[in-house]
C-alpha cells in the first residue's frame, strides 16, 4: 500500500497533487512541455521493415518517373528520389535535426526541412539516413 501510494506521488502532476489538497488550479497535466505544435509528426518506426517493392509504373508514382523527380512516400517514411534511368535514391524523411517528418521540399540536390530550415544533400551520407536500393523491370526495391 504504501509503495502505490508513493508510485502515485511520483508519477502525478503537480496540478492534480494540489487539486486533491484543496487548492484550485486550472493548469493541464502535461508531459509534452517542449510541443508547441501537435500536428508535427515526429519520427516513429517504418510502418514496415524488410525490402519494399515499388512499382514505378503505378500512378502513384508519377513524381519518380522522370530523372530528377522525387516524392515523400508518406506511407512507407521514404523520400525517394530518382538520379538517372535506373539509379534511385531512399531515404527516411525523418529530419536528422529533431525528426520532424513531412516539412520537406527538394530543390538543387537539396532536402530542406522547413521545421528549422537545415537542409540535407541527396548523396547517402549527406545527413538523412539513406537506404540501398535496386531497379529491375519497373520495381524499385528498398532495403532497410
Ligand atoms: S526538425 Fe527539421 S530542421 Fe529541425
């Protein structure tokens, strides 16, 4: 009993602590004190791991289809990037800075998250964690 009770101290807010002493506060209990914004979407684990086979041919990929193009596969946590007609380029789009995904744009072989504006080379080992990749008969395999 008394280590619940001593769990309970430890783990509740301040606010609720004072609340249950008598003292009003109109203060949330919050562990997230650094997020002012909560539409980010911070880095979490690939939804998947293993190899993912792309079929470049789908509509969906229309941005990779010619040299120079690039997406943010949102569903899969890959900036893909294509170099020439059969080199492509994966990376995770979680910043490298606060992991941050989804605030980038792509301009002169040039990442830019624009959460904080650090920017980030197409190369593997520019910064973003790169993954391998092949292409055979229209499929962009990812490992990772
Ligand atoms: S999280 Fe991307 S620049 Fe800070």
């Amino acid at each position: 009993m008394k280590s619940k009770r001593r769990l309970f101290l430890k783990n509740a807010c301040a606010p609720v602590l004072f609340s249950i002493m008598g003292i009003p506060l109109i203060e949330a209990c919050s562990k997230n004190e650094d997020s002012s914004d909560n539409s980010l979407d911070f880095a979490s684990p690939p939804s998947s791991s293993g190899p993912i086979e792309i079929d470049i041919g789908s509509s969906k990929f229309n941005a990779i289809r010619s040299i120079g193009g690039w997406m943010n596969y949102t569903e899969e946590n890959l900036l893909l990037i294509r170099i020439t007609e059969n080199d492509f380029r994966a990376f995770d789009n979680a910043c490298p800075h606060q992991g941050v995904r989804n605030k980038w744009s792509y301009e002169e072989n040039t990442f830019t998250c624009s959460q904080h504006g650090n920017s980030f080379s197409n190369e593997c080992g520019g910064g973003l964690k790169c993954y391998e990749t092949t292409f055979k008969d229209n499929i962009l395999t990812v490992t990772r």
